[in-house]
C-alpha cells in the first residue's frame, strides 16, 4: 500500500511558518499534482514526503506506518528531480540501475531491471550512451528509470520538466502519464505550471502562502473554484475579474447590468468572473446573461481563434474572437457572455458566491 496521509503538516524556518497545518489523502496509485506559484509550500511538503526536510509539525503517515523519523531509504519512494541529477561519466545503463548497486539482487536480475526499464522509456538503444549525447527529454527519462528500477511504492517528481521547451515539455506529460496507467503506483507531482496540472492529475491540490486552498479533479476547479485566486490560477488564459456592485436586486459590471441573479448576493463590492472563452465578440444573443462594450488593446490570432484584450470600463479582459475576426486595435467591440458562464465572487473576501 502506498497511501500517504498528510495530517496537520507544519514546517517552520526558525520563527518563519511556510507550511501552516495541511491536511491531505492521497490514495493508493492516485496522480496527485500540487500547484501554486513560487514560494507556496508544495516543494517543500514534496520534500518533507520525501524525507529531505525535517517536518516541524503535524504526522506523515506512509500506508499504515507513521515516518516522521524515518530517513528517506526508509520510505519506499523515489524522487525525480527538475535538475535530472543523473551522472555525466556513467553510461545510460549505468545511470539508470545506480540505485540498484547497493542492492542484493544478483547481477542478471539487475541487468533485467535496467532493460524492463529502458524498454518502457524507450532507451533501450540508448544505454551504453553517456548523458552529454542525449537530449533534455531522454536526460529525464534516464533519471525516471533511475526511480522505476527500484520499485518504490510511490514517485515523488519536483517540477521535472521545467527545464525542457515547450515541445518536449507536451511530449513528456503524455509519457509521464502513461507511465502510471502502465504502473499503477502513487505519484506526487509539483509543479507551477498549471496545464501540466489539468493534463495529468487525477486530483489538483492548489497551495498558497503554505496553505492548501482547494482539492479536487481539474474539472471541478475549474468549474467550481471556491475563491478568486483558484479560478484565476486555474485555466489559460486566466479568468476575467470585472469590478461589480450588488445593489437593490441587481449587480452592475462594465456600466451594464447582468441577469439572473441570485436574491443571496445582497448588496455590496462582488468580482464578476467570466473565462476568456465564454467571453465572446460579437452581438449579444437575446439570452445573454452579460453584454459590454470594450475597447481593443491587444489582439492575438492564434489559428484556430482570435484572443482580443479588451478594456471594459477601465478593467482588463480577454475576449474570444473567431480565426479570421482580427479587430482593430483601438476600436470598440461588442462582447457578451451566456447564462452559466459567470461567476460571483465577495470582493473583499475572495470567496465564491456561486455561479450565474
């Protein structure tokens, strides 16, 4: 069993508190990606998971046993690091079965480990290469197979492709992830990025300021944020927030009223949330929940569709435009929003009023 239990885990630095008391679940072969911005906490909860920070506070418990104490080849699990931290004098082959040395297994059934594993990465031409042959995508493989061969209950990896372009970056999540239909075993994952997190996790855990905000599966944070940080953190481009104010009834954005709204809103300073795709340019259908105008900033054609940045009465927004709708910059646009796609925040909380 490779459950892990995070039960009010604390980390301080002296009198500084990073990580304040999180509480997760993670199940046994559960994808599990942390994300958060620089400085959040979720490399340093990895890090007290994996046993390369003391934990200050708070029970860490592996399946059923609890590992506060336990140094980290005590655990069972294998880290993946950004900088592949592989060997540049070792060959592939080498590189891969390092953890393996020290074992008792005999010397066939270690040099089975190594081939099963070049084979699933496809690096089985590539070991008897050294390192300074290989490319950012296969030098990460080469430290992933390093992990696999020594069969540990659950992979740890701290932003492992960060240091890879775009390219590679797409090409290594889909591998990543058929790694763990293929193996079944509990994987952690950190990163800041928040794509790689909506491609690959089985559930999201989005940290901020050393605290767990929400948990869930990237559909229902991004359908159901709980407050302003989560729903502009999660989705690219990042959501719209327009200044708004509840009054009498009725709330007012962008100089224009918006329909259906809850009686529950009161009155008082809202944020009114809309995703960039929900946003569209054009005249408004009769069963808009929102229609404004905004002047044109910015204009990106990407292909299959037009992002137009937008002014709204002096508050930035993204917009979505068809392919071949390129406005011109400076000229004023219809752009208007459909029942459902609106969101409600408090604005001096941040928290979630709901959806519109």
């Amino acid at each position: 069993m490779a459950d892990i239990r995070l039960e009010g885990l604390v980390k301080r630095y002296g009198k500084a508190t990073v990580v304040h008391g999180i509480d997760l679940e993670i199940a046994d072969g559960e994808f599990v990606v942390f994300v958060g911005p620089s400085g959040c906490g979720k490399s340093t909860t990895l890090r007290m998971i994996a046993g390369l920070e003391e934990i200050s506070g708070g029970v860490l418990k592996i399946g059923d046993q609890v590992v506060n104490e336990y140094e980290p080849k005590q655990r069972n699990i294998a880290m993946v690091f950004q900088n592949y931290a592989i060997y540049p004098h070792m060959t592939v082959g080498q590189n891969i079965g390092f953890g393996l040395y020290t074992s008792d297994l005999p010397k066939a059934e270690k040099q089975k480990k190594i081939a099963e594993a070049g084979k699933i990465l496809g690096l089985e031409d590539l070991l008897d290469r050294r390192p300074a042959s290989l490319s950012g995508g296969q030098r990460q493989r080469v430290a992933i197979g390093r992990a696999m061969v020594r069969d540990p209950a659950a992979f740890l990896f701290d932003e492992p492709l960060s240091n890879l372009d775009a390219q590679l970056r797409s090409q290594m999540r889909i591998e990543i992830k058929r790694l763990h239909q293929r193996l079944g075993k509990t994987i952690v994952y950190v990163t800041h990025d928040q794509v790689e997190a909506m491609t690959m996790a089985d559930r999201i855990v989005v940290m901020h300021e050393g605290r767990i905000l929400q948990v869930g599966t990237p559909t229902e944070l991004y359908e159901q944020p709980v407050d302003v940080f989560t729903a502009r953190f999660i989705g690219s481009p990042s959501m719209n927030l327009l200044p708004a104010r509840a009054s009498d009834g009725a709330i007012i954005a962008g100089g224009a009223k918006i329909g259906g709204v809850p009686s529950r809103t009161g009155s008082g300073d809202l944020l009114v949330g809309v995703r960039p795709h929900d946003l569209l340019v054009g005249e408004a259908s009769a069963q808009a929940a929102m229609a404004l105008k905004g002047i044109v900033t910015v204009v990106e054609p990407l292909g299959s569709e037009t992002l137009v940045h937008i002014e709204v009465d002096g508050a930035p927004a993204i917009a979505t435009a068809p392919a071949k709708q390129v406005p011109a910059v400076g000229s004023t646009v219809d752009v208007w929003a459909a029942p459902g796609s609106l969101y409600l925040f408090d604005a001096p909380s941040g928290k979630s009023l709901g959806r519109l």
